[in-house]
C-alpha cells in the first residue's frame, strides 16, 4: 500500500471520529433535553460512523503488522 493511501486512510479516520465527536456530544444534550428521536438518531449514526473509523484503523493496521 502506498503511503499516500495510508495518509488518506488515517486523515478520514481522524475527520471521521471529529464527526463522531460532535455527534455524540449532540446526542448526550438531546437526551438531557427529553428528545428521545433526535437522541436515537444522533446516537445510531455516530455508532454506525464509530464501527466504520474503527474498520479503516484496522486495515491500516493489518497493512503495518504485515
């Protein structure tokens, strides 16, 4: 793999947990205000977003370890 490609890969593995960042923390004052469907919303896609971070970290650890 080129080093290039491993710089895109870790640059949206770092955008993406920002996103997931703010995503998390909407949800956490969703709840604390009782918006339960905004709180399940915000809450689903930072989980989805979260699964797909943590899928690009390990093919680029998989690429390192060989």
């Amino acid at each position: 793999m080129k080093q290039s490609t491993i710089r895109a890969l870790f640059r949206a593995y770092n955008s993406l947990h920002i996103i997931i960042d703010e995503l998390y923390e909407q949800f956490e004052k969703a709840v604390e205000n009782e918006d339960y469907g905004d709180a399940s919303l915000l809450e689903a896609r930072a989980d989805r977003l979260f699964s797909e971070a943590e899928a690009i970290l390990a093919v680029i650890l998989e690429y390192q370890n060989g």
